[in-house]
C-alpha cells in the first residue's frame, strides 16, 4: 500500500514539475483555451484514475473515489468565486495569477494530505466525531444557503496583519516574484496574496474533508479525490473566470450537499446509504442548479447593484 502512495504523488510532483518548468516556464495570461484544454486533462486522468481503482480494488471503491471526486471538485468550484474576489481585491495582473493558484495548490495539497490523516484518525478511534463533523456540514450548508454572495476581507486576516507587522511589504508587485531586496528582504504584494489563498484554503478544508469521510474512510481514496480535485482547479478557474457569475444558484446547490452529505454522516450507524445512490444524489442537486442558473439568468440590474 505504501508502495502506491509512494507512485501516486510522484507522479503528481511529475505533473506540476511538467506545469511549473515546461509549459508555463514564461509568465503568461492563461487564455480560455489553454485552460479549458487542462481541465478536460485533469478530468481525463481522474477518470483513468476511477478505472485503475476499479480493476485494483473493486466497483465500491472506484465508486466511492468517483463520488469523493465529483463532491470535492463542486465545493471546489465554489472557492472559484472567492478566489476572484481576493484577486479582484488586490488587482493581481493576470499574468501572475497561475503562479499564485500553483503554490496555493501546492501548499493546499500538503494541508489537506495532513487534515485526512488527522481525519480518519480520529474517527477511527473516536466514532463519535463523525456526529461533530456531520453536524459541521449542516451547519455550513444553512450557513452557505442563507449567504446570498461571497465575500473576502483580507484585512481581518489575523495571519495577514501579523506578518505585516514581521515582514516590510513593497508598495507594488515586483514582476512575478514573492520576495525581494531592496536592500533588506522585502515581500511582495504577490506573496501577501498568496498567504490569503493559502489561509482561505485551510477554512474550505473544514468543510470539503469531512464532506468525503461521509463517502469513505479509505484513506488513499480521499487523498487522491482530492489531490485530483485540486489540481484541476487552477485550470478551471481560468476556464470560468469570465462566467462564474452566470452560475448564481450555484451556491443553493452546494449548501444543499454539505446538508445531505452532513445528515447522511449524521445516520450513518442507522441508514446505510449506497455509494451510487449517493453519487446520484449529489449530481443530481448540483445539474439542477446549473440548469436553474442557465434558465433564470440573474438580471443586469442586480449585478451592478
């Protein structure tokens, strides 16, 4: 088993390195194209990836991989919206963004790895923390249900204001970098975005990670459901960039998941729910509310105000 965890994220190093060094070795606008093209290859490799788990660990399995993937990837789309808004906020060029969103993720990918050790250890040993991170889940679906937009505060950040203090911040960006001497070590306005992505990042933890356990508590397949997840997201930001408001029952739509998928942790130990009726299930939610954002286009008036 150690064996495949071992290939699993050499391989995702592999990719990234491919990412980082090969195909974005220039810092680039990422256009509609480009990025539409990566996603439907994170999404080929995910569903690769469902047919390997299949062949290795049977039907269950591949299931439970495939419903981890489609729950992390919705509430993942979701981030999407934030993710615009810390970039609007900071007037991020968008020939640095992917740089940002490729060490956010980066840095993501450790914290969640960390996050479902921590997870799946708890509820093995404690069971009864499955009650907590269900209740966890409803909690923010109503929450989410009742938010009617998204909204991002960098300057209440505690991380943010600390390191404000400990560190001297340029007053623009400086190219694509992070950090600079001039002539002391000097952060970069770059950098202070990359810290609010990376703590927003630890807040959508709260919630993706229990989300999974409610699927499965097999430790590789919520680590490698959400890696994929992950990593095909900083394609599909640019690739809905420009149409994320479009989607504006989105949001009903995930609340209404984290509830499911909180209630069916909640009832674990008296309903046992099966993993396609689960799978189909959230689909189902999350094409209504596209389809609904589709059929009833929010009204340019409500978008400006």
């Amino acid at each position: 088993m150690i064996l495949f965890w071992i290939l699993f994220n050499v391989f995702v190093l592999t990719m990234l390195a491919l990412d980082l060094v090969v195909f974005h070795r220039r810092a680039h606008t990422v256009k509609f194209r480009e990025a539409l093209m990566w996603s439907g290859l994170w999404i080929g490799l995910a569903a690769v990836f469902a047919v390997i788990v299949y062949y290795w660990h049977g039907r269950g399995a591949s299931l439970q991989f495939i419903t981890g993937y489609v729950i992390e990837l919705s509430l993942s789309i979701d981030n999407l919206f934030v993710f615009l808004l810390i970039f609007r906020y900071f007037r991020v060029p968008s020939t640095h963004q992917h740089k940002v969103l490729f060490w956010g993720i980066l840095g993501a990918l450790v914290m969640r790895a960390v996050f479902i050790l921590v997870g799946v250890g708890l509820i093995s040993k404690f069971e009864w923390i499955i009650y907590a991170f269900g209740a966890l889940l409803v909690y923010s679906g109503i929450k989410l249900f009742r938010q009617q937009e998204a909204e991002i505060h960098p300057e209440r950040n505690p991380l943010l204001r600390l390191f404000r203090k400990w560190m001297p911040v340029t007053k623009d960006y400086v190219g694509n970098k992070f950090f600079v001497r001039q002539p002391g070590l000097y952060a970069t306005p770059l950098f202070i975005v990359l810290l609010v992505v990376e703590t927003t990042d630890v807040l959508f933890a709260v919630d993706s990670i229990p989300a999974i356990l409610a699927i499965t508590l097999n430790a590789f397949i919520v680590y490698t459901s959400n890696v994929f997840a992950i990593l095909g997201l900083r394609s599909m930001y640019f690739a809905l960039a420009g149409m994320m408001e479009l989607f504006h029952y989105l949001h009903y739509g995930l609340a209404l998941v984290l509830i499911f998928v909180g209630a069916k942790m909640l009832g674990s130990h008296y309903i046992e729910l099966p993993t396609e009726l689960a799978l189909g299930i959230v689909a189902g939610i999350l094409i209504v509310s596209v389809l609904a954002s589709l059929i009833h286009p929010q009204k340019r008036e409500s978008q400006e105000s």
